[in-house]
C-alpha cells in the first residue's frame, strides 16, 4: 500500500503568501460568516484581556487600595460573571462561524481537487502513486482545514494580546515590565525551540518503531519462506536491531524531556518568582498596590503563552502553506477532460485508423512500443490482435481509446481526425471488457448501470439477460440490489465477466475492444460468457486481444504483432497453415502448454507437435 506523504514545511516568503491568496479565493463566498468570526475573536480577546486588570481590582477593594474599574466586590464579582457569559457567547460565535467557513471552503476545494484529478490524461497517473494521490485530498486538505479553522484567527488573536498585554504592564509597572521583558520571552522562545526537538525524537523513535513492525509483517507474511530457508536467526537479528535503535532513541529523548522539564523550572518558575520578589519590594515601598502585582503575574502568564502559541502556529502555518502548494499545483495540471464542458451528442459509425504510428510510453520513452504501426477496423469488423507478451497489443487499444498521445502517425475515427473530437466524445462510444474485470463495491445495479446511468430497470435487466447474468443475479435474494463488495470480491470470476458485458451492451456502444475476457475462467463460466460475447459484438466494430488463440477462429481477420510491428495478417486458418508462421507457432506452443483443442477435435494443419 502506498503510503501518504508527509506535510511539506517550508519557508514563508512570496510564493506562500501568493498559496494564501488562492486559498483567500475559495474562501470569498464565505467571507460574511469570516468577517461574523473575525468581530467575534477580536471582540473575545479584548474581554479575556480584562480579567486580570478585574481580578487585581478585587484583591485592590478587599485590602483598601483604589481599583481601576470602580465598585465594591459586588459590582466586581457582577462584572466578572458579565464577563464570562460574554466570553463565552462569543466563542461559540467564533468556534461556529469559522468551522461554518472551513468547512464549506474545505468543500469546495476537495470537490474541484477531485473533478480535476478526473480530468487528467492517464500519463499523468503513471507517474503518481495512488497513496500520494489520495494523500492529497485528505491530510493535505485537512492541512489547510487547521489554516482556515484555526491558526489564521489564533495568529492575530496571539499578536493582540501580546501587544494589548504588553501595553497594560507597562501601565502597571515599567520595572517590572522591562525585567518581564528580559526574562519570559526568551525563556518562552527557548522552551518551544527545546519542545521541537523532543517532538522531533518522539518521532524517529515511531518511526523506527514502525519500521521494526514492518519486519514482523513481511516475516509472519512469509512465513513459510522463512522457515523453508531456515532464516530465523537473521530475521530475529533484523528485529532486534531496529529494536536496539528504538531504545536509543527513547533513552535520547528521556534525557531532553527531563532536561527540559528542569529548564522549565527554573526558567519560568524562577522568572515569576523573581518578579514577584521584585514586585513585593515595590508593595512594601509603596510604589504599587497587591492588586497591581496580581494583576501584572496574570497578564505575564498571557504572554508567555501567546509568545509560545505563536511559535507553535508558525509552524502550523508553514505546514499548511505546503500542503496547499501542493494542491494548487495539481489544481493547475493541464486538463485532458474539462468537466465543466457537456458532452457533445456526436454519431460513431465504429471505423477506426492508425496509420504509420510510432509510440512509447512517457514513463518510458527510450524503449519504443510500436513502430511504423497501421491497422484499419471497418465498421462491424471483428479483428484480433495476437503476438507475444510486450509485442504491443494492448498499446493499440489505449492508442484507440486516447489514453496516450501518438509520438508519430496519425488516428482516425470515420475518416476525420482524432483531434477533431474530444477524448469524452469518443471515449462515449467505445466500450472494454477486460481480461481481469474489477467492479465498483456498490450493487450490482450500479455497476450494470455504469454503462448508462439513466437506464431503466428494464434496460438492466434486459443487458443481463443478454449477458447471461440475470440467471445467477435473479438467485440472489436481493437481486439487482445485491452488494458485490470491494473489487466485486463477492461474485465469481464468471459472474463478474458477465456483469462487465452487461454493462457494456447497456452502453450499446459504436466500438468494442475485448481484452481477453474468458482466459481465466472454467469451461462452463467460458461457455457463459462467450456465447454473451458473441452477442455483444453483433453490427459493433470488435478489436480482440488475444491470449487464448481459441477464441479468435471467428474473426474477420487476424494480426500477428511482433516487437511493434504487424508481422503477420490473415485469417485463422491461413495463419495457422503457414509452415514456420508466427501465429502457427504460438499455437503450437499453447497446445503443447494447455493440451489446446479445437471445436472439431482436430488442430489445424502445422499446429502438431513436430
């Protein structure tokens, strides 16, 4: 399974700012409820700012000195609730209007992710794994789900209360707020830097600790391979080794936690100790009253945790910056099919040209597949491509279908020019049944109806029973209802061929290309099946892949592939007739390989093992 990448962090400069900005653009429909948000966290920071000027008020009216905010503890404590009930109305505000925001935002983005991975030419999936893929529209998105939700509005909150927070000390004391200033946010910075890399430890260690698990997997896996080489030993060495590492790095990162924690004691403990040693020289001198000192201890205490908060959601905000770099840039991948633009309602009449077609695939561009390639199917005409493995057989049917853009030659569909449709246009006309048939996990209804999306009971029915479906599907008691599970898990090889042919004769489509759909079934599931497919490519232009050389005694005509080139053509009698053939050869192979036998009983002439 393909593992998810892991959130890029990078720096902030232009370029991440520029990702802000694309983010800013899906959230605009929205930014009624951002600004609803954005009041409510200015207006809750300013009021959780006014507790700690209330609570040195009350210590203030209870030993005699002047409060700031006049009243006795009445009025105060009346205050203090008002204040809380505020702060908690506008919380709820906030926390509801931003999630309202990310939300609907985080929406839309994974919906135009997804319509754009759908647009994609098919190169472009080469060349990705599936995990990264999916990694996108999931922990890149959840990403930017933190940006939106969370760190964007903590941020400034975090920058107010450290610049109103400041603003209120130096009103308090300007000693104290200078040794404040000396103390608390260095030793704020350098405790968040010395957390990072703890954190940093703790995460090599899960992943060694990961790795050693990986271990114990492929060896229970493999058991049997294992003990039938007698490797025991080594693979109990390989563990204990990654194990060895795992204590390691644990004992390594025991020795900074308790590091840390020391520093935390005497770094912040002992800067609020000294202030308030300082402070209670201030009280005894008269220069400011207990109620002041409370108040200062407090609003120190808030600004050590923006200070701090602020490191950790500048972190936050680089990971998120790279997770939507990452999105937008697939965002911006050159479409193959806009889903924006309908389909055109365009007739097919099934004839199909390659003409001088030279092609290899982007992934692998130093080793040419076809070379100097033509084939023509004329409308209603079966033809079978048949070859060695790699000769290039099923490269013509991705050339057919648009997966791949032609390095040299020309395609064409009823003698115009593939460029003059688009691939959905043509794509609406061809229909594949695969060797290796892999169905949606839905029902069978679903998967039936793929072909043709608004087909009626009656069209799915009658595609099955064309099929030979409806037989097995009518057994079931839920019938068309009936959950194939993931892949079609739940329905034999035959059964999941049949429901393949059933769905393409719903899509009653102009072309036809049969990727060898009876080669790994039982005789009577390929009986089934066959006599289904006999029935699908009546009156449809049929190209065959052929592994099983049995299978295409009935076409129009034959084509030997060999490394990229059309070695040989004919019919199925004349190419297995023709002494020292290509085509006689492979079929001499398969019956020596198979016990090949013909419908009549006899091979063909040049077929019998020499």
């Amino acid at each position: 399974m393909d593992a998810p990448d892991e959130p890029v962090i990078k720096r902030l400069d232009r370029d991440s700012l520029m990702a802000l900005r694309r983010v800013w653009h899906y959230m605009r429909p929205y930014r009624g409820w951002f600004a609803a948000g954005m009041t409510a966290l200015v207006l809750s920071t300013l009021t959780i700012l006014t507790i700690p000027q209330l609570a040195g008020d009350l210590i203030n009216v209870a030993t005699g000195a002047d409060p700031l905010i006049p009243g006795d503890l009445g009025t105060l404590g009346r205050i203090f609730v008002a204040i809380l009930i505020l702060q908690a109305f506008l919380s709820f505000i906030r926390i509801y209007t931003f999630a309202k925001v990310s939300e609907y935002t985080l929406s839309d983005i994974r919906k135009s992710l997804y319509d754009r991975m759908l647009g994609l030419p098919f190169p472009f999936y080469e060349k990705r794994r599936v995990g990264e893929l999916t990694s996108r529209i999931t922990n890149d998105v959840t990403e930017l789900q933190d940006l939106i939700s969370n760190i964007l509005a903590e941020f400034l909150r975090q920058i107010a209360t450290l610049v109103l927070g400041v603003t209120a000390l130096f009103f308090k004391s300007p000693q104290l707020t200078g040794l404040m200033l000396l103390i608390i946010p260095v030793a704020a910075v350098a405790a968040m830097y010395f957390g990072r890399y703890i954190r940093r430890l703790a995460r090599e260690r899960q992943d060694m600790l990961a790795e050693s698990n990986v271990v114990v997997e492929e060896t229970l896996q493999n058991i049997q391979t294992v003990k039938s080489f007698t490797n025991e030993n080594l693979e109990s060495r390989r563990y204990a080794s990654f194990q060895a590492k795992v204590v390691q790095l644990a004992m390594q990162a025991a020795r900074y936690r308790g590091l840390f924690v020391s520093f935390i004691i005497i770094a912040f403990l002992g800067g609020i100790g000294l202030i308030m040693w300082y402070g209670s020289t201030l009280i005894a001198s008269g220069a400011m009253a207990a109620g002041d000192l409370v108040s200062f201890i407090i609003y120190t205490a808030f600004i050590g945790g923006s200070i701090s908060g602020m490191v950790e959601l500048y972190g936050g905000l680089l990971r998120s910056v790279g997770a939507s770099d990452r999105i937008f840039d697939m965002l911006h991948e050159d479409l193959e099919v806009d889903l924006a633009q309908p389909p055109r309602s365009l007739a097919l009449g099934g004839a199909v040209s390659l003409a001088n077609v030279r092609f290899a695939y982007p992934t692998r561009p130093d080793i040419t597949v076809l070379q100097d390639f033509t084939l023509s199917l004329a409308p209603g005409e079966k033809v079978a491509l048949a070859g060695p493995s790699g000769a290039g057989k099923s490269t013509v049917a991705q050339l057919i279908l648009g997966f791949y853009e032609l390095e040299q030659g020309s395609l064409s569909y009823d003698g115009k020019p593939a460029s003059a449709f688009s691939k959905r246009d043509i794509r609406r006309h061809i229909a594949v049944v695969p060797q290796e048939v892999i169905l949606f996990g839905g029902t069978i209804r679903e998967n039936i109806a793929y072909g043709k999306p608004d087909a009626t009971d009656a069209e799915i029915i009658e595609a099955a029973t064309k099929a030979n479906a409806w037989q097995f599907i009518s057994g079931f008691p839920e019938k068309l209802e009936t959950v194939v599970g993931e892949r079609g898990i739940k329905l034999s090889g035959g059964q999941r061929q049949r429901v393949a042919i059933a769905r393409a004769i719903l899509k009653d489509p102009a072309i036809l290309i049969l990727d060898e759909a009876t080669s790994s079934l039982d005789a009577e599931s390929e009986r089934l099946v066959q006599d289904a497919l006999e029935l699908l490519m009546n009156n449809r232009t049929t190209l065959i892949i052929a592994h099983r050389l049995s299978t295409i005694r009935k076409v129009d005509r034959i084509h030997v592939l060999q490394e990229g080139r059309i070695a040989e053509t004919g019919t199925f009698e004349a190419l297995a007739a023709k002494p020292g053939g290509l085509f006689a050869n492979l079929l001499r192979l398969q019956f020596e390989e198979s016990d090949l036998v013909l419908e009549d009983g006899a091979l063909p002439q040049g077929t019998r093992p020499s």
